[in-house]
C-alpha cells in the first residue's frame, strides 16, 4: 500500500510539474510576443508623432502621461484581482507604500533612469528613422547582458558573449548605412548623431534599470502590479519636476497639454502598456531573453516603415540586420532540462 501511494504521490508531482511549465511555456510567449509587436508600434508611432505636420507636443510631458495612464492601470488591476474594498484598499496602499519608505526607496533610482531613457527615446526618434532607430536601441540587449553579469552574478556561456560581438556589428552596420525615409527630406534639421547618442545612452539606461527592477521584483514577494505603483508614486511627482526644469518655457506659454490629440493620446496609451508588459515579461521570463525578443520587432518596423515613410532599404543596412537576427537565434539556442520521466522513476 505503501508504495502504490509513493507511486500515485509521484505522478501527481509530475503532472503538476508539467502543467505548471506549460503554463508558463504559454505564458511566456504570449507575453514576448506582445512585447515584441508593441515595441514595433511604439517605434513607428513616434517616429510619426515627431515628423507629422501640426503642433508639436512637448515630449516630456508624454512621458509624464504615459506614467500616469500605467498607474490607473495598475491601481485598477490591484483592486480587482485582490478583490477588496475601498477601506482595505486604501489600507494596503499606504503599509506598502507609506509605511514601509526604505523599500519604496528602492524604486528611486529606476524610476528616475525610466524617466531620463524615456525623454532620449524621443530625442532619438526625433533624429532618426524608426527603422534604424529599432534597430540601434537592441544594443539595451547587451548593456543588460552586462549588467545581468554585474549585478545578478549571472554567467553567460561562450555563445552568448558571441551572440554580443555580432549584435554589436550588425548595429554599427546599420549606422553606417545611407537608407532614408520621406520625412528626413521633410525636416532637414534632424542630426543623426544627436540621435544615435541619445540612443546609446538610453540603451545604457535601460539596461541598468531593467536589471535592477528584475532584482527587486524577483526579491521581494510584492506582486508586479503593485511593483509598479509604487514605480509610479515616485517616478510621477519626479516627471513634473524634470518638465517644468526642462520646459517651464513651453509650457508656460503654449501649456501642458499643447499639440495633443487623440493620437497623441494613442501614444500615450501604447507606452504605457509597454511597461506593463515589460513587468510581465521580468516575472515569467529574465530581462536579457526580454530585450532579445524585442529585437525581432525590427522586421515589423522595416517593413511598415517602407509602406509608410518611404524607407528605402541598402544592402548595407539588410546585413546588418540579419546579423542582429542571428544573434538574436544564437544567444536564446538553450539546451531545454528535461521533466522526470515517470516511468523511469517508478522503474527504479
């Protein structure tokens, strides 16, 4: 009898074991795919945001917005998901957020890295196609990597570091490259070496901060949700004071909200869910195969840029990419860890 229960015990191990890997097999790529589409979205809609005609918005104040509507979102999703009410809601809030200023403390420094890569993203895509742009900003893949290295004591294997060096060539490839798109023409003044260090810095902060919120998100039993508004609290009141120091100017003259629009508001809208998903990509997945995916978003920004700004595409330019593509293969080729086999067990 004995054995027969040991038996009975071990396959429901197993069956709970393989369930659980392939709901977070599902899991998993239903979020990198998102990830990957929306970053596509972004990169073309900024680009277009900054090159359309009409009123230019003031960018810091996108940022600004963006974080607020991913607040909402979170406060919603806490409410509903804990099912509380008012009174206990309001009192989580505050033991998580008030009453413990150390922890909340620790979010500072990603929020204010957030903010500072956010404003450069646009400087970039202000600067830049969104084609070459998607392209440069997979560098963030290896300042994670690095990162992941320095802070999370992680190891790469050989083949990963050399999935790096080919990233790295492909992106200077596709820097050196002379592709255009119809609204360089339009607005002259773009530089792109302004863009392209606004880029790599963004690329260096990005990685950072990523990795950082990957360690205190994995450290801590806090919900991702919850993660984030305390993210918010602190990034928001720290987005105001970085607009009104950057653009008190334009935004005293013309205000907050000048040039927006309903898609402007779409924008908004679609970085906001940018960093929702992100935080669901760093708790089913890891940062470094986080950024990976990403990457795959510069086929759909290749291709929508040539139906929609004209972007006309070099050789130079198609190398570079597919050796982007190639580390991308390279570095996520894993040897998958087999489930216990039962019958193996149950043999011995």
């Amino acid at each position: 009898m004995t054995e027969v229960k040991e038996e009975i015990d071990l396959e429901i191990q197993v069956e709970t074991m393989q369930t659980n890997h392939s709901r977070n097999s599902t899991l998993k790529v239903i979020t990198l795919v998102t990830l990957t589409l929306q970053n596509a979205m972004v990169a073309l809609s900024m680009r277009y945001a900054r090159t359309r005609p009409g009123d230019m918005f003031i960018s810091s104040t996108a940022v600004v917005m963006a974080e607020v509507v991913k607040l909402s979102v979170c406060l919603v999703l806490v409410y509903r998901i804990e099912s509380l009410s008012w009174k206990h809601f309001i009192s989580i809030l505050n033991n998580t957020i008030i009453k413990q200023p150390m922890d909340t403390l620790k979010v500072c420094i990603p929020s204010l890295v957030y903010l500072i890569q956010n404003n450069l993203l646009y400087v970039s895509t202000s600067n830049l196609d969104a084609a070459t742009y998607q392209v440069t900003y997979q560098l963030k893949i290896f300042t994670t990597a690095v990162f992941s290295v320095l802070i999370l004591k992680r190891k790469l294997l050989r083949h990963q570091w050399i999935a790096l060096v080919i990233l790295i060539l492909g992106v200077i490839l596709v820097q050196l490259n002379n592709s255009t798109d119809k609204s360089q023409e339009t607005y002259p003044n773009q530089n792109r070496i302004v863009g392209l260090v606004a880029a790599l810095i963004a690329c260096c902060l990005s990685g950072f901060a990523g990795v950082y919120f990957e360690k205190i998100l994995k450290g801590a039993e806090i919900s991702i949700w919850m993660r984030n508004i305390q993210l918010s609290f602190v990034s928001i009141p720290i987005g105001f004071i970085v607009c009104f120091v950057t653009d008190w100017n334009k935004i005293n003259e013309k205000g907050f909200f000048f040039g927006y629009d309903l898609y402007i508001a779409y924008l908004i809208s679609l970085q906001a869910a940018g960093g929702l998903i992100v935080a669901m990509v760093v708790k089913y997945a890891d940062n470094i195969l986080k950024g990976f995916a990403t990457s795959l978003a510069i086929v759909v920004a290749c291709v929508f840029s040539m139906y929609f700004f004209d972007f006309t595409i070099s050789i130079q330019f198609v190398v570079g990419t597919m050796l982007v593509m190639c580390s991308i293969f390279l570095y996520s080729y894993t040897k998958q860890k087999k489930l216990p086999n039962l019958n193996t067990t149950q043999r011995a």
